[in-house]
C-alpha cells in the first residue's frame, strides 16, 4: 500500500507529535511510505515571516529520524522540491468549484481565529491549501493517508478532486485515498491547554532531561493537596493526566498511593519526569547522531526528492495526456 503523509515544518517538534511520528514509523513495515516536509503549506499562513523556514525544516527532519523514520525505506523529502505538486495543483485549480472550498469546515474557522490575531490570511494561497494537499496526495497515486478525524473533510475533499478529474478526462488515473484513522495520545500542554509551543507550554521531543524537569515540576497538581499527606484527587491532576500517557502499568499504585496521600506531590513529579525521559532518550541519541552527519542528513533530503519526483513526474505525464495539455 502506498501511503503518504506530512507536516509543516514548525521547527523542533514536541512530544505531542511523538504519537503521530510513531504511527509513521510503525507503518513503515510493508508499506511505500512518502513523508514530506510541507513548506508550501507553511507559506499560506506564514507568508510573511519565512526567516526561520529553512532552518525549521532541518530541525524537524532531525526530529523524524530521531523518532526512527528510516530514509532507506521511507521516501523523506521537502514539498517545494517536486515542483510537480505546484503544476498538478495548477491543473486542478481549472476545475475545482471555489465553493468545494469555501464549505472545507477548516477555511472558516481559521480565517477568523487568525484574523482574530492580526493575520490576514484572505489569501488566494489559503484558501486553496486543501487542493494543494489534494495535489500532495494524488501526485503519488497513494492508496492511504494516515489522518485524525479532524483532517477527515480535507480527504473527503481530495477522493471529490480524484473523482472529478476521472470523470472529466474520463479515465481512472487517480484512486480514492482511503483514511487509516490512527489512534493518537492527546497530550496536552504543561498549563493543561492544547500543547503549543506558541503558548510556550510544550515540551520538546529532544528536551534533556533537566528540562523535562522544568516543565514537569511547572504541572499545576490537585488545589485541594495542601500538605504532602493530604488525600489527593488524581482526577483533577494534569500530572496524573501525563501518567495515564506514560506510565499505563504503574497508574493502579499512583492512584491509589495518591488517594491515601502516600506520595507527595514532588515524588509523583519525579516519577513521571523519568518516564517521559525514559521514552524521549532513544529518540534524543538518534537525533544527535544524525544532526552529528549534517552532509548525511543533505543527502537524505536530495536522494527522496529524486525519488518522489521520478513517481510524480511518470503522475503529470499521464494527468497532461489525459487532459490533452
Ligand atoms: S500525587 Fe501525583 S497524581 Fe496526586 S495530585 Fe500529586 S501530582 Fe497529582
């Protein structure tokens, strides 16, 4: 099964992404995986600010193969290095009903929730992003896309695209991606909010281990726990809500060690400190072993580009006969 999937690259990742990225790395096993970095995708809301662009691609590329993405199996590569998705996404453009996109449940929300921040993402580049994703996903021919159940209408929208172009030109190039709805850990963030490291409450996939525990000793705990022995409510305790994550065949005895206030709050703290490290360490080596080999990592980025780009150039080959362009 060929299947594909990708970020925008935001710069170092944080644990939230952890879950997502061991997905990519399970699916790995007997599949044709193509990861790609979407910088394009980035430009429609960040068009304005790209100084940090390059830069944020190299660290988050770092960050996959720390997670385990093996560039000899996967195809690893950056959008804006097949420009094939840029032509495929022009050609779909021609005719894709401008209200497919405009009822896309995202454009709305994001228009005003960033225009709320001073964003003027009006943009002709916005408001098409999810035919470009459409062009990402069909320039492969990919059978499968790895997606929560949020980012379900952006498929539904590219298997339309798919379809509409195999009636028209009247041929069966392009499949119909189906969905693999993972189940992925929602962590959230050090302040209990969505976790962000716009709201500075993440906590970096190669964090060291002081700076985990930074982050974890700033976990706001049960208000009722006043003194160590105090009975606490491990319900209302974000840092119990981290152990349910972390550490599932310990949570039994921290619970209940909580509830007969048996283990203080600080204890309880160091505890899961050293299960996220426990977790983070492997992925902390691989990171610094590749970013050690930076002519490696370079080589990793031009070798998948050549090889996306010789499946989506044999694509827009036989998009442009069929269209008769
Ligand atoms: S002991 Fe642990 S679970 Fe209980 S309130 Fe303190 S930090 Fe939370």
């Amino acid at each position: 099964m060929r299947i594909l999937s990708g970020m925008r690259p935001t710069g170092r990742l944080h644990i939230g992404h952890l879950s997502v990225l061991e997905n990519w790395v399970r699916l790995q096993q007997g599949n044709d995986c193509f990861y790609f970095i979407s910088d394009w995708h980035a430009l429609t809301t960040g068009y304005d600010d790209t100084a940090e662009l390059k830069h944020n691609i190299r660290e988050m590329l770092l960050d996959w193969l720390g997670a385990g993405l093996d560039p000899e199996v996967s195809t690893i590569f950056v959008q804006s290095q097949v420009k094939e998705h840029a032509e495929l996404h022009l050609l779909f453009s021609m005719f894709t009903p401008l209200s497919w996109l405009e009822r896309v449940p995202t454009y709305k929300d994001q228009l005003q929730q960033l225009g709320q921040e001073g964003k003027d993402i009006s943009t002709y580049g916005f408001l098409g992003y999810p035919l470009l994703m459409a062009a990402d996903i069909l320039v492969y021919l990919a059978d499968a896309v790895p997606v929560g159940e949020d980012q379900l209408p952006h498929l539904e929208f590219c298997r339309e695209v798919a379809r509409r172009f195999n009636y028209l030109y009247q041929t069966q190039l392009f499949p119909e991606p189906q969905a693999l709805l993972s189940q992925i850990a929602m962590i959230p963030g050090i302040d209990g909010r969505k976790m962000s490291k716009s709201y500075h409450n993440d906590i970096a996939m190669s964090a060291t281990p002081e700076e985990i525990w930074q982050r974890v000793r700033m976990m706001v705990t049960d208000p009722a726990r006043i003194h160590k022995n105090d009975p606490g409510h491990p319900e209302v305790c974000l840092v119990h809500t981290y152990h349910e994550i972390f550490s599932k065949e310990e949570l039994e005895e921290i619970r209940s060690s909580c509830r007969e206030g048996s283990i203080g709050c600080v204890a309880c703290k160091k505890r899961l400190a050293a299960k996220i490290n426990s977790v983070l360490e492997p992925v902390r080596e691989r990171r610094a072993s590749w970013a050690a080999k930076p002519r490696l990592v370079e080589e990793i980025i031009v070798e998948g580009a050549d090889r996306a780009r010789r499946l989506a150039s044999c694509t827009m080959q036989r998009v442009r006969e069929a269209m008769g362009v």
